[in-house]
C-alpha cells in the first residue's frame, strides 16, 4: 500500500503544477519524467546495496528509454516533477529535495574532476526552466527559480529568481533586485579579457619606460 500511496501522491502532484493532462491515466502512461524517477528509485537501491554495476546498467536502460539520465548515487527526495524531461542529467552527488521542478535539458552537474560532494542541492520547491545549468558543489534555496538557459555556478539564496550566464539574481523575497555596478555581475570572460588588457598595459608602460631609460643615456 505504501508504493500505491507514493505513487498516487506523485501523480496528484503532477496533475496540480501541470494543466496539460487530461486524466491521471494519462500521467501514468505518457510522462517518461515520472518513469525515469520511479526506475531511480529502483537503481537506487541497488546503488545502496553496492551493486553498482548494475544499477549503472539499468540506469543506462532507463535513459534511452525516458531520455532522463539520473544516476543511481544520486539523493531525490519526493514527488520530483520532471516535465518532457528530454536531456536531463542529474549527477551521481546531486541532491534533490522535495516537490522540485525540473524541466527539459537541466543539468545539475559537476565542474571538474573533483572527489566528494561535486554536484548542487537543489532545496524543496525549487523550479528549473528549460536548458538550464545548475554546476558545482552549490546549494539552491528554498522557493527559487532558475531561468532557462540559465549557467548557475554559485550558491542561490531561498525565495530568488535567478537568470543569466552566469547567473545572477533579479528578485529577491518578491523584490527586484537593482544591480547598479555591472562588475557585479560576473562573467569569467569579461574578467579574463580585464585580466588580459591589464597586462598590456602593464606591458606598454615598461617598454615606454625603458625606451626613455635608454634616451635618456644615449643623449647624455
């Protein structure tokens, strides 16, 4: 009775943050997102029971048939709504908490080959939007938002919209955020081209500097 009762839960849930079905038969039958998460929590298990091969091998089965990767090391917690879910990755340290929405082509990835904790947790009541890219070792708080298309690669206060790449925040507990400095709005290319016409001009100042050095001596 519990797995029907979690089951009907997770299905009412759906049908309360989706207008599109028409009937719970429907969710059932047509939603490869809630698929993929019931076949994780298959996986799961087997992950826990270190069978690992074999749950990575499921997990595998269970992505070419959904489209969703979720890998079994993974910690998802209830009534997780994966709409279309077509190219959604969820990372083997990635923590999902509850009533989560996550659409289409989200990642919640890694940056690197880092060992431990590499990937986000995601706090309850989250929503993604569609090709969003949630990286690193970060924590997204309660009640945000993620934008689509979004790059979010650091720590993301609860009850915040955040959008952009790299993400930043335009509304905070239901006020618009106003950035006034642009700089703080960071952007690893921007700051690596800063970084670049410094030197240059770092560089221009010391030949200019030994140029007159050497004038200076020649005309003396």
């Amino acid at each position: 009775m519990g797995l029907i009762r979690n089951i009907s839960e997770h299905v009412t849930s759906i049908m309360e943050r989706d207008p599109a079905p028409k009937s719970r038969l429907e969710v059932l039958l047509c939603y490869p997102g809630l698929h993929a998460v019931w076949i994780y929590r298959f996986t799961h298990r087997l992950y826990r029971a270190r069978l690992f091969l074999l749950a990575r091998m499921v997990s595998q089965w269970a992505r070419w048939m959904t489209g969703v990767e979720i890998h079994p090391g993974a910690e998802i917690g209830r009534r997780l709504f994966i709409d279309h879910g077509m190219g959604v990755v969820i990372g083997e340290t990635a923590v999902v908490a509850d009533d989560v929405t996550i659409y289409q082509g989200v990642t919640l990835g890694g940056t690197g080959k880092e060992r431990g904790k590499r990937h986000p947790t995601i706090l309850s009541r989250v929503v993604i939007g569609a090709g969003a890219q949630v990286l690193g070792n970060i924590t997204v708080g309660e009640n945000s938002r993620v934008g689509a298309a979004s790059v979010v690669i650091d720590d993301v206060p609860e009850n915040s919209t955040i959008v952009g790449v790299p993400g930043h925040i335009i509304f905070r507990d239901g006020k618009r955020v106003v950035i006034t400095n642009p700089r703080e709005i960071r952007d690893p290319l921007s700051d690596a081209l800063h970084e670049v016409v410094q030197r240059v001009d770092k560089l221009e100042d010391t030949v200019k500097s030994d140029s007159h050095e050497e004038s200076r001596v020649s005309g003396s």
